[in-house]
C-alpha cells in the first residue's frame, strides 16, 4: 500500500498510537491494525496520551471499527495477524484504496479519518482555527478552571486523533451551525457508556462487546429500522455539503458517526484544524431520543428515551437502578454472561454530563461484581437484588433524614421548632458528607450481604454501622453550634436526644433498627433489676 505524499499521518501504516504493554509495560508505538492485533492477545495494558474523558469515545470507536471489518469480512472471531486488519479496515473504504479516509490529513475534496470530503474541495472561507488538539475537543469545564484549554500546543498526531474522536462522536450542541451527536437523548444531553469489563486489561472487554454487538445484529436493525449489509457504517465517508442530513435509516448498526465540519491540515509539519458550521444536524434523528442501538446506552423505557447523565454523575441510586432495577433497558455491552466463566467483572459507567454551553463534570465508576451477585444477574434474578438495594438506599435516606433533624435541633440551640432557613441551611450542609460516604462504600456493603451466610444479620450490622456513622457526624457538627455554656450543653443534648429518641420511635420506618434498640433497653432494664 503505497501512500501519496499530501496523505499523512496514515493510521493504516504509521506507529501514531501509543499504548503500554502488559507484560513489562514499556511503551510501544503502533498503527492501528497493530494495535488491534495486540488487543487480540491482550497485550495493551493502557493509553499513556488518552485523557480520562476519552476514555470511552475511544473503546467504542475501536470496538465498533473492528465489528464492521469482522462483519464485512464475514468473520465472528477477532484476526490474528496486523496485515489481515490492515487488510479488513482497506476493504471498508473501497473508493479510497490508497488510505485516506485512514489518515489524519488528506486533500479537502477526499475523506479523511473521521471528516468528511467538502463538498466544492475548499476550506478557504473557514474561520475557525485551532492550535491545540485540546481546542477541537468537547467542552470540559465550564469556566476553564479545571482543566485549562489550549494546553497542548505540542501536540502529538495521536493527541489530534484523541480530541477529534471525543468531538466527533460524544459532542453536542454549542450555539448555531454547531450540531451534536444522533447518540443521545438531544443537544444538552450526554452520551453515556455503560458496561461490563473483566477485571484485567482492555484487551478482553474489546472483544467482549465486539461479540456482543456481532450477537445483536440483526436484532439491532429491526428494532430500528436500519440497513443491514448496504448501511453507511462509516459516516465521514460521504461528503457534507453543511446543507443536509444523512437518513438514520440508511445507516449501518455499528455506524460511527461525526458531527462537525473539521478538517486538520499539516503546516510546517505540525498538524491544525480549520472548521466551519453546519444548516442542519450530521445525521436527521432528534426526533429518536438517542434511540440509535448504541451498544453503550440504557434507555428509559417508560420515558423512550436514551439516559442522560446529570451533574450528580453515577450515584449509588442511579447505578442501583442500572445493574438491578426495571426502569432502564440495558444496553448490548452490559452482559454479565462472559466468555470466560472464572473472570471478576466489573460494572462500568462513564460519561460527561453537558449543559447549555457548557459541561458539569466527567464521570466514572467501576462497581466490582461479586460471584454471587452475577449469578443472580445471570439467573434473571434481578427482582431479588433490587430489593435488598432498595431497602438499603430506603436505609440511608430515613437515617439522614434523622441526622439532618437532630442537626437542625443542635443549630437552633435545643429548641426543636425553631425552622429559619439559616438553620435549614446548615443542617443541609451538615448532613450532606453522610450521604457522600455511604454512596461511596455502597456497593462493597451491599456485596457483603449478598454473599454472607447469614444475610439478615449482616444488614443489622450494616445498619448499625449506618447509625454510628451519622452520629459520628452529628457530633463533628457540636463545634459549629453554640459555643457558650448553657447553650452549648442544651443544644448538644437535645441534638443527641432527638436523634437516638428517633431510631426508638413507632414512627421510624426501618423496624429492624427500632426493635433493635428496644431489645437494648429491655435488656439492661432486666440486668438494673438483677443487680437491684
């Protein structure tokens, strides 16, 4: 395969891809049918020049890529060598058989990775110019404070590969002419990525979900209403003229989408990026609600729309729902059935949450998946581990709602009436930290009852536990309360009064707690009798 000279940057044929290896961890570079190779025998142990944002645009991207080369060549199984991928990802681009669709830069009136040929062959009159690979890609902070932008003014060819994949297919809307992605529930939504990994290096979930999304085929063109073998799977290779939208049914399942007009150039041997605005949306599917078959995605079933995640990012009641609950369809990815039955899996889920003009943080977490629970999982058990996890998040909600009483007892000095919102404030701020830590440890408590001998004692001890954390912040609280004498001493005690007089009540709903503390004061009572 010879490439021309104003082709470069071929990921065909140049090492631009950095990984560490995972037998000794040195850095190796690789172009891309090497790196699917390597990822075969799971040799990648990670991405050194991969920002954490980046993270899932670039395992989908990969993942679908080798789906549709496998699909087209008429293979299930992963290739083996780096010229059979070479040769599967030369055979998707049969107009381009010299490579540019494959390289970063190439003549404006022909494709190029992930932008589409311009209709006309000029980029004269477009204005927008970047440096920086960092500049091109989806907002990550609001104000620039976090992480800055226009860092990376050495760029390397894989940082511009990096940025233009998170643009290109996890961006959304950002004013006129700046469409977003079809992959999500509209223009200030987010595109999420939820699944399932095998505890070890990227190389197994790789194949995994290509497996996955081979399996689902079929099911994933009829249920909406895609192409089957004649679909756009590649969609920068069709020209964009900026006027018009592609046809969602006219797409392959696996497509990989873009969204905006960008096309990098190489000046002086560094790469830049010139960009324009489009009339319309890349691809005509606002009116899905994100509901494309993304193999990452879980959808609302009653809203029928895909989920998007908020600034609270994946938290234990938002996950709980995800791995157990009924609300959300699971995506393709998340499959709990692994090839390799003696895997530890873990439940993964990432995202940036995006608002108008700008992004409210980015968000990951890996929720280990005990044997136990993944037996239940794939038994069709989920009913049994969504009610232990909502009693546990039902838990946790009555005990803060107790603690943030007893703190608003302590900062209205002991007078329990007192509802100012200055004091409402404070318990609020207070209490919150409790929730925070509980959200953090949930899932490693829930794991231990599930697999314990006797679940019903270890959830009173997690109880327990529960109760002894709050009071803990209860009285962490005493030093912003009043602080003379007689104040001091009402107000602390009241607080403790409200709080444990609570977790004895009728009223409090969590029983096995109350009669817990009966049964305590029932027993010493007896013992003052005897010794009496």
């Amino acid at each position: 395969m010879t490439i021309a000279p104003e082709l470069q940057f071929c990921l065909l044929t140049e090492p631009l891809i950095r990984y560490r290896r995972a037998s000794d961890g040195q850095t190796v570079r690789a172009n891309l049918p090497e790196l699917f190779a390597t990822l075969a025998a799971d040799e990648v142990r990670d991405y050194p020049a991969l920002r954490p944002h980046q993270r899932h645009p670039w395992h989908a991207f990969l993942v679908q890529l080798a789906a549709i080369a496998l699909h087209k060549a008429n293979r299930t199984a992963a290739l083996e060598t780096a010229q059979e991928w070479r040769d599967a990802l030369l055979a998707l681009t049969p107009d381009d058989p010299d490579g540019a669709a494959w390289c970063l830069v190439s003549p404006p009136n022909r494709p190029a990775l992930l932008q589409a040929a311009v209709v006309g062959g000029s980029v004269s009159d477009w204005k927008s110019e970047a440096f920086a690979a960092d500049e091109i890609d989806m907002l990550v902070t609001s104000k620039n404070h976090d992480l800055k932008g226009s860092r990376a003014r050495r760029s390397q060819p894989e940082d511009w590969l990096f940025a233009l994949l998170s643009l290109q297919t996890q961006e959304g809307f950002l004013g006129a002419g700046n469409y977003g992605i079809s992959r999500m529930n509209g223009g200030f939504a987010s595109k999420p990525g939820v699944g399932v990994a095998a505890v070890g290096f990227p190389g197994v979930r790789w194949m995994q979900d290509i497996a996955a999304l081979l399996g689902r085929r079929d099911r994933t063109v009829e249920a909406h209403g895609l192409q089957g073998d004649d679909g756009l799977a590649l969609v920068w290779l069709a020209p964009w003229d900026g006027l018009g939208s592609l046809s969602f049914s006219k797409l392959d399942p696996f497509y990989i989408e873009i969204c905006r007009r960008i096309r990098l150039r190489s000046v002086d041997g560094e790469i830049m990026s010139v960009g324009t605005g489009s009339k319309a949306a890349r691809i005509a599917a606002k009116e899905l609600n994100g509901l494309t078959g993304d193999a990452w995605t879980p959808i609302d079933v009653e809203g029928g729309k895909a989920l998007t995640i908020t600034a609270n990012g994946f938290t234990y009641k938002l996950v709980s729902e995800l791995m157990f609950g009924g609300k959300y369809q699971a995506p393709v990815a998340q499959n709990f059935d692994h090839s390799t039955k003696g895997d530890s899996l873990v439940f993964v889920t990432q995202g940036v949450t995006r608002g108008q003009g700008k992004t409210e943080g980015y968000h990951e977490r890996r929720v280990p998946v005990s044997p136990k629970v993944r037996g239940l999982l794939m038994t069709n058990q989920k009913v049994h581990l969504e009610r232990i996890a909502g009693q546990r998040i039902s838990a946790i909600g009555e005990v803060r709602k107790l603690l943030w009483l007893a703190l608003a007892v302590l900062f209205a000095n002991g007078a329990s009436g007192d509802s100012s919102e200055g004091n409402k404030t404070k318990a609020s701020k207070f209490s919150a930290p409790f929730e925070e830590a509980e959200d953090a440890r949930f899932f490693v408590d829930l794991n231990e009852e599930i697999e314990a001998a006797d679940p019903a004692a270890q959830r009173l001890q997690w109880l327990l536990g529960l109760v002894e954390r709050a009071e803990v912040i209860l009285k962490v609280a005493f030093d912003a309360g009043p602080r003379s004498g007689i104040q001091k001493y009402r107000a602390q005690s009241a607080a403790l009064s409200r709080f444990h007089g609570g977790l004895r009540s009728d009223k409090f709903p969590i029983p096995d707690l109350v009669n817990y503390y009966r049964q305590q004061t029932t027993k010493r009572q007896e013992e003052t009798s005897d010794h009496a």
